[in-house]
C-alpha cells in the first residue's frame, strides 16, 4: 500500500495531466486497495498517465492488469 502513494503523488504532481473537475476540485487518480482509476479530461492526460503507470510498474515489479482494463469517453 506504501508503495501505491508513490505513483498517486508523481501523478497528482504532473501539471501537465488534466484532471477531471467536481466541484472546483481537481481530480486526477483514485485508489482503493489494488484498484486505481486514472481520472483524466483528455487522451494526452491519459496517455501522459499511463506513462507514469509504466514507469510504476517497472520500480515496483508490478504489471498493470490490461484485461482489466475499462474506459469512458
């Protein structure tokens, strides 16, 4: 879990992802437990996230779940 707060905090840092607003606050990533939904308002948001994700994965030795994987426009 310690190691989940790395990526949360790389990817809310990142001024060049977009995240979603409600109510005037600024949403970029949400995780619970090993679930972590990537709330971004556009594809160079996601894509620059996705990155982030990458480069997670390999320092942690993780592999992200692509069969897992769901998206909203």
């Amino acid at each position: 879990m310690l190691t989940a707060e790395a990526l949360t905090r790389v990817i809310n840092e990142d001024d060049n992802i977009n995240g979603i607003k409600i109510n005037g606050a600024e949403l970029k990533i949400s995780q619970f437990a090993d679930d972590t939904q990537l709330l971004v308002a556009d594809n160079a948001s996601l894509g620059r996230s996705l990155k982030w994700v990458e480069r997670y994965a390999a320092a942690s030795c993780g592999k992200p779940n692509d069969q897992k994987f769901e998206g909203l426009r």
